[in-house]
C-alpha cells in the first residue's frame, strides 16, 4: 500500500470515527415521585427509559423495555444491594393499568446477571455491592398510558415498596457519535 492510500485511509477512518450519525426511536417514559432518570453512556443520547430510586441505601432500576439495562426485550427491575444483603420477591406478581381501564397483571422472574455485564460483576464486587434482576414476564402490550405498580421488594426480611410508575410512549431523537 503506498504512503498516500495510507494517509486518504486514516483520514477517511478519523472522520468516520469522529462523527456522528442521526438516530431516531420511541421509549417508555416511567415517572413517579423521587425518581431520577439516568441517561446512558456515550454523550447521553439513549432516553431517559430507566428510572431509578433509593430506599434502605438500596438502588432501584426499573425499565419496562430492557435494552436501556441489558440486552433484552422484558422489562426488568434491577436491584442493587450490598453483597450480604438477601433480596427476595416473595410474591413476585406486578400490574399495569391503562389509561383505557384494563388492568393486567405479569409475573418477575429472578435471573442472574446478563452476560454482557460480567465486567461489572467484578467491578461491583469490589465495591462489595451486587446487582440482582427481575425479568419481567408476559408483559402486555401497551396500548395506551398507564401505572405500573411492582411487587415490595423484601431485603432482609424487610418488604421495601416502589411508588406507582406512570409510563407513557414518547419520541426519541438524538446525534449518535459512530465510536460508541
């Protein structure tokens, strides 16, 4: 390859790097009091689709579409405790009511920790923390606006309770880097 193909090459291999390219989605929205809404990696251009609580020096994650947690489809509650703590949902059964009145109800299932976070596995270990999900199983569709109320969440021993979610579909649009 001759210096001037090399040179165009990392020319053209530095712009596409450095730009950014238009990207354009929907997401559920979930509100309720004291929540926040943590923005993702990578300029925060994901929607605000997680929301995110304390109770008990216990971090809550809640997503009705995943992919802004892990790599999947269900929504999840994640739960983020001290290693020693014990979280269990011993009546592991939540509700979505919408804005139309029907009222549906789907199951939290317990899974370990996805594989593309093993990283921070390790990570949170030595920070003597430790994540546990709840996939969130046949969710329904939704249709319209609507509440979400989780199961408590018990830690210890002791029941924690979420607030009431409100969740809407909203639009999404951002200026995404190529080198995220």
């Amino acid at each position: 390859m001759s210096a001037f193909s090399r040179v165009v090459l990392a020319i053209l291999a530095a712009i596409l790097t450095a730009g950014c390219f238009p990207w354009v989605t929907s997401y559920l929205y979930l509100d309720a009091e004291g929540v926040t809404h943590p923005r993702g990696n990578c300029g925060n251009v994901a929607p605000p689709a997680a929301a995110t609580y304390q109770r008990s020096g216990v971090r809550f994650d809640v997503t009705l579409e995943a992919r802004v947690l892990a790599i999947s489809n269900s929504g999840l509650l994640r739960v983020r405790a001290p290693e020693h703590t014990k979280v269990s949902i011993p009546k592991p059964t939540a509700h979505i009511s919408m804005e139309n009145g029907s009222v549906r109800t789907f199951e939290l299932q317990p899974r370990g920790h996805p594989p593309e976070n093993r990283s921070a596995v390790e990570s949170l270990g030595r920070m003597g923390l430790r994540d546990h999900y709840f996939y969130f199983v046949d969710v329904p569709e939704f249709s319209s606006p609507g509440t979400l109320t989780l199961p408590a969440v018990y830690l210890d021993g002791v029941g924690v309770i979420a607030p009431v979610f409100t969740f809407e579909r909203r639009p999404h649009a951002a200026f995404v880097p190529l080198n995220c």
